[in-house]
C-alpha cells in the first residue's frame, strides 16, 4: 500500500481537492437557498408542510437513482460535475432547512416579546435576536449535510464529476484493494474531520457552552489553508493535463 502511495500520491490529491471542490460548491449553493428558505417557513406556517414535504421526499430518493434522473434534463442535466452538484444540494437541503426553523422556532418567546418591546422591527428580531441564538441549531444541519454531502459525492464519478469514487468504482471494477482504501479511507477521514471541525464551531454559538477563541480561529485558519491548497492543486493539475 505504500508503494502504491508513492507512486499516486499526486493523482490522489488531485482527486480528493476534487472532492472537496464538489462538497464546498454544493454546500454553499445548499445554504444559500436553505437558510432563507428557513426562515420564510418560520413566518408562514402554510408553506411548512409542503416545503418540509418535497425536501423529505428529495432526501428518500436513492443517490443513483437521482443522478439517473437528473441526467436527462436540459440545462442542469448532462455528464459532468454540473449534474453531481445539483443532485448534492438536493440532498443537503433537508437538514439545512429543518434545522433552522428548529433553531428559530426554539427562540424563548420571552426573549422574542422583549426585544419587540423594545422596539425591533420584524427584521431586527431575526438578525439580533434569533439568528444568533439558533445559530448552534443551524450549524448542526450544515455539519449533517456536508457529511451527507461528502458521501453521496462519491457516487458522483459515475456521472463523470470526478472525486475519490472514482478510485472506489475502479477498484471495484478491478477487484484492487488498493484502490478502494485509496479512495474509502481520505472520504471517510474527510467526513470526520468535517463533523469535529462543525461541532466545534457550534460550541462556539452555543449559549450554553464556553467559548474558545483560539481554537476556533486556529481551525477556521487551518480549514482555509486546507481549502486553498486543494483547490490550487487540483487547478494546477487540471492546466497540466490540458
């Protein structure tokens, strides 16, 4: 296994910043849509059920079965990464978009009540007062989507998007153990490493909880290094096998 190591490390890196490309775009879409999406459900009890409803049923489909649908389609359909990643923000909505109405349902009323009293509109409410304490809630969806998101990924090489199912698949295809370690260990490490790395930044917004403000830099700073390392490699690799 080490020879096989020394021999791709590179193609392996080249693969897993892939990946994590293919997570990172996907989640940042998913919030972008979710959060708001969240919080209007939280004004309109109407739209609650029916919202709530499609995001179960889009998280029930299974993940091949999805990217077979999707595959068809104008537009976003297609072989390539395009496809992979809006099938990934179809299933990183859900936690997304549950926890934060928890998170905001689950504001004191008290606290709510005060801070009308004193006088904030509806949005001063939402951005001073149940943002920040729901936040906690809200992190804890996207900590479940992106380790949501990092799994389903890997069935995404089999829509030609790339990342470490790629290793998997032909691994299987070659009964090669190599190939399968090389890809299920750094996607399992990466699920880990996502899921300590979001439950410290929620202890962070947890009222509850004591803060720690070296530790939550000394992450970020290391998860940004980590994200721009990647993503500079893989760029490079892409321009050198052009």
């Amino acid at each position: 296994m080490l020879e096989f190591l020394r021999a791709n490390w590179s193609d392996i890196l080249a693969h897993i910043a892939q990946h994590v490309w293919l997570v990172f775009i996907s989640i940042a879409i998913a919030v972008v849509i979710a959060l708001p999406v969240g919080v209007l459900i939280t004004r309109k009890k109407s739209l609650r059920s029916p919202i709530l409803g499609i995001a179960n049923v889009m998280q029930t489909i299974p993940s091949l079965a999805l990217f077979g649908f999707l595959i068809p389609l104008p537009f976003i359909g297609g072989i390539g990464p395009r496809t992979a990643i809006v099938a990934l923000v179809f299933y990183a909505l859900l936690p997304i978009i549950r926890n934060t109405v928890t998170g905001i349902l689950g504001v004191d009323g008290a606290v709510r009540e005060a801070a009308v009293a004193m006088g904030m509109t509806d949005r001063q409410v939402l951005f001073k007062v149940e943002l920040p304490l729901a936040m906690s809630v809200i992190l804890t969806g996207v900590r479940v989507a992106v380790v949501i998101t990092i799994g389903v990924a890997i069935i995404a090489a089999e829509v030609g998007a790339g990342g470490l199912g790629e290793y998997i698949f032909r691994g299987l295809r070659l009964d090669d153990n190599h190939l399968l370690l090389a890809g299920a260990v750094p996607s399992a490490a990466m699920a880990l490493l996502a899921d300590f790395g979001f439950s410290v930044f929620e202890k962070q917004f947890d009222t509850t909880a004591k803060r720690s403000r070296l530790s939550i830099r000394s992450l970020g700073a290391a998860v940004a290094v980590l994200i721009v390392v990647m993503l500079g490699f893989a760029s490079w690799q892409a321009i050198r096998n052009r």
